[in-house]
C-alpha cells in the first residue's frame, strides 16, 4: 500500500486544517487520511485503527482527494516534519 504524509495546513487540507472528515481533531502523528477507494473497499469506519510498520499506530478520521482512487492512506505529521512516500503492508484494526 502507499504510504505518503500530510500536514495540518490549508494547502494540503481545505479551510479547516485542524478538523478532519471525521469531525474530531487533526492530530499530528495520529491522524490517518484514507482514500475513498480504500474506504469503501474495505468496509473502513471512521475510528478504525491502522498498524503501520516502523510509524506506529494511527487512527482513520480523515480522508483523501478524490483524485486517489488506488489503495492508499496519508499520514498527519507536524508542521515542519519531513515529508515521505513509502510502500508498507498496514494492518487495520476495527473499532
């Protein structure tokens, strides 16, 4: 699956960087985009739980543009943070 990162910023989000689709918070480190896609395929609800290796664990409460439409998930890091893309099995947890 593709990996890549966010940040919390209007240019990679929309006017509400700190609110995800989910309604709760942004959390830096935490917050998991998925596509829509991803989402639907996998029957993905909103607080589901992600495994990824060498990341950690995050939470699924965002999603991602629609102009990605293959498996793929996008991970809130911090402002400033390095971004990164990265191919990695995510095991997801269900709530």
């Amino acid at each position: 699956m593709t990996i890549t990162a966010y940040h919390p910023v209007k240019e990679q989000c929309d006017e509400t960087p700190w609110v995800t689709a989910s309604g709760a918070p942004s959390r830096p480190g935490r917050t998991m985009a998925v596509s829509r896609f991803l989402k639907k395929r996998l029957n993905l609800k909103w607080g589901d739980l992600a495994v990824v290796p060498q990341r950690g664990l995050y939470v699924v409460q965002d999603l991602m543009s629609a102009r990605f439409w293959d498996d793929r998930v996008d991970l809130m890091i911090p402002i400033g943070a390095p971004g990164f893309k990265e191919s990695k099995d995510v095991v997801f947890l269900r709530q």
